[in-house]
C-alpha cells in the first residue's frame, strides 16, 4: 500500500483534533460539574436523568401544593378554635341567664351581641392571600352578609382542593356553610338552625326591648343548641387536625423522595473529578506527544536526506 504524504498529514491532523476534542469536552466537564453534556454522552443515562428530573418536579410541585395546605388549613385551625372558644363563652352566658331576673339577663346582652359579632368577623375571615377562607370555591365572595331578615350565605358548598400526592386529593378547610349554617349532632342529624340563629335567638329572648319573651324552657333549649354547635365546630377542629397529620407524614416522604431524586442525579451527572483530572493529565500527554511526533514526521521528506 503506498502512503502519501498528505495521507500522513491529514491521519496526523485528525489525531490531533481527536485529542484536542476530547480534552475540550473534559474540561467543559470539569468546569460545569456535569458528565452528560449532550444525550449523545451518554444516551441511556441521559434519558434516565430526564426521567428523574422530571419525578422531582413533580415531587416539588406537590411539596410546594403541601406547603399551600398546611398554610391554609393552620390558618383555619386557629380561626375554628377561636370560634369555639367565643361559643364556649356564649354558652357560659346563656347559663348564667338560668333563674335571673329581666334585668341581670339584659346586662349579658351587650357583651352577646359583642359575641355575635365577633362570630360574624370570623365567618368572613381572609387568608393571608386575601381570599375568604369559608366561601368553598368563591373564595373572591364574601360569605356571610347581615341583613334585617339574618345573616345569609352567599358561598358555596364546594371546597377548594390540591392534590398533594399522587395518591392524594385534599380539601383545603370547610365552606362556610358546613360549619355555621349546617349544624350537625353527634349523630349526624342537623339541628335546623344556624350558629347565628342560635345566638341571636338568646339574644332575643335575654333582652326584654326586643318583643320576645324570656321562657326558661327556650333558654334551656338554647344552651342545649350552643352545646351541640360547640361540639359540631370541635368535629370541624378535628377533621382539619387530621388532614395537618397526614400533610405532616407526606412532606416528610416527600422530602425523602426529594433526595432520592438528588442524589440519583448527583450520580447520573456529576463528574467524578478524581477520575477526570487523572484522564485530562493523561490527554494532555498524549496530545503533546502527539505534537512532537506530527511535527517530526511532518519534515520528514526525500531532499531532507539527499
């Protein structure tokens, strides 16, 4: 076989850009941190690390859904507990109103309609995004308006919903209705009369300006009903404590899913700089060993030995 001299230069010359391109990929490695510059690196690891990276989005995305919850439902915790406790106070009224006279029942009247109102603010309470937390899906509509005739729900009966796993679709708290409108014993029976009317209705009976007369049986018959709502909001307290539980137990597993993402990726991509620095020092000896042997075989020539 003959060998010409510009085969010889031009096996020299690709030998060297050979060299030359894989010392420029190695160090595009070492600078970036990354093994797989392009799929054609490595295409069964880069498709790996795409489906990997994906998994952690989503996972992200569902810690990020969690942290959404966790915050509303906290936000809504506090604002049941805080009603409970003004209904536990308005119970304690309506029982000290038992065996009174007109007069020492319409001194508690003030400080109920105080109560009443403070009932009312809570009902139209707002997250810290501004939304109303009690008006299911409206959450933009405010839920609850007094008017001559009561207070009246302008919510729905929806609620809205995250999905905070795979597995897992959670409402994010209870409609205004469910908890103030619908008051449910401890069989599941509803009572027939709003928190509201409850309270209004002693209001009623305990002020003597108000053309309702006071009769003990209807009192006894409104302590009984603050009673059943008091236990019918601690059921709502419960329900959103249980659903804080179970977010608890999977932002620990997401965070657990989270690393297992990262250190996959860490394996797939990142490069491993013992090894890297050990194969840029040999490529650079190789390279310029190369060099110096192109550059000789290249003056080599007939009329250099004649």
């Amino acid at each position: 076989m003959r060998i010409s001299t510009s085969m010889l230069f031009g096996t020299g010359t690709q030998g060297l850009q050979d060299l030359q391109s894989d010392l420029f990929k190695l160090q595009n490695q070492m600078s970036t941190g990354r093994r797989i510059l392009t799929p054609s690196d490595d295409p069964i690891g880069a498709w790996e690390a795409q489906q990997v990276s994906q998994s952690q989005s989503i996972n992200n995305q569902y810690i990020s859904n969690q942290d959404t919850a966790v915050s509303r439902l906290s936000y809504m915790e506090a604002n049941l507990t805080n009603l409970e406790d003004g209904l536990a106070r308005i119970y304690e009224l309506a029982a000290t109103g038992k065996g009174k006279g007109d007069e020492q029942r319409a001194a508690l009247v003030p400080e109920l309609e105080e109560l009443l109102q403070n009932v009312l603010t809570l009902a139209n309470a707002k997250d810290g995004t501004g939304n109303y937390i009690y008006s299911g899906t409206m959450s933009s509509t405010k839920p609850f308006t007094a008017s001559g005739s009561g207070i009246a729900y302008a919510g729905d009966q929806g609620q809205q919903q995250l999905r905070v796993s795979s597995s897992n679709v959670m409402e994010m708290g209870h409609n205004g209705f469910d908890v103030f409108m619908q008051v449910k014993d401890a069989q599941g029976n509803q009572t027939g009369s709003s928190i509201f009317e409850t309270v209004q209705n002693l209001i009623d009976i305990f002020d003597p300006t108000s053309g309702v007369p006071f009769d003990e049986t209807t009192r006894a018959q409104l302590q009984d009903q603050l009673s059943v709502s008091i236990d019918h909001v601690a059921n709502r307290i419960a329900s959103v404590g249980t659903r804080l539980n179970t977010l608890d137990d999977l932002k620990v597993a997401s965070k657990d899913f989270d690393l297992q993402y990262a250190t996959r990726l860490q394996d797939l991509q990142e490069v491993d700089y013992t090894a890297a620095i050990s194969q840029f020092s040999q490529l650079q000896f190789q390279l310029q060993a190369a060099q110096l042997t192109f550059k000789q075989s290249s003056q080599m020539s007939l009329f250099s030995i004649l």
